[in-house]
C-alpha cells in the first residue's frame, strides 16, 4: 500500500494492450486503508497477457488469477 501503486499497475496493462472490463475494491479486514481490488480483463494476445502479470508482480503484494478465457473474436465488431 503506497500512494500511486494502483496507478503503475494499471499502466503497466496499458502498455502491454489489456483492456479492463471491470474494477472493484474492497478493504482488507484488518488493515485499515488497504484494499484489495478484483479486475476483469481482456486481451487478444495471450503472450503479452502472460507478460504484464510478470511485470506487475514485482508491484503487487499477492495475485489470484480466478480464471482465464480465451476471447471470442467472430462476436468482436
């Protein structure tokens, strides 16, 4: 929990092409002025996926990854 942490992570996806669906915090019992934040995303490719959770770890504290789904690109318009 630093000032700005939220904010690297989310540039850090910028640059690697993920689009963030969805975005939900809730604070962490106990540690008051920390939360945890839950996000949905979606990418096309799977590399640079893979490469944006490497170069966010160094910037988080714990990741749980809930589920990964290829995305259905015949409904993309």
């Amino acid at each position: 929990h630093k000032e700005g942490s939220l904010s690297q992570v989310l540039s850090v996806f910028s640059f690697y092409d993920i689009n963030l669906t969805r975005i939900q915090s809730l604070p962490i019992v106990g540690r008051e002025w920390e939360y945890q934040f839950y996000i949905d995303l979606a990418f096309d490719d799977c590399n640079r996926y893979k490469q944006s959770v490497n170069a966010i770890l160094p910037l988080i504290s714990d990741l749980k990854v809930l589920g990964e789904y290829e995305s259905d690109k015949q409904f993309k318009k």
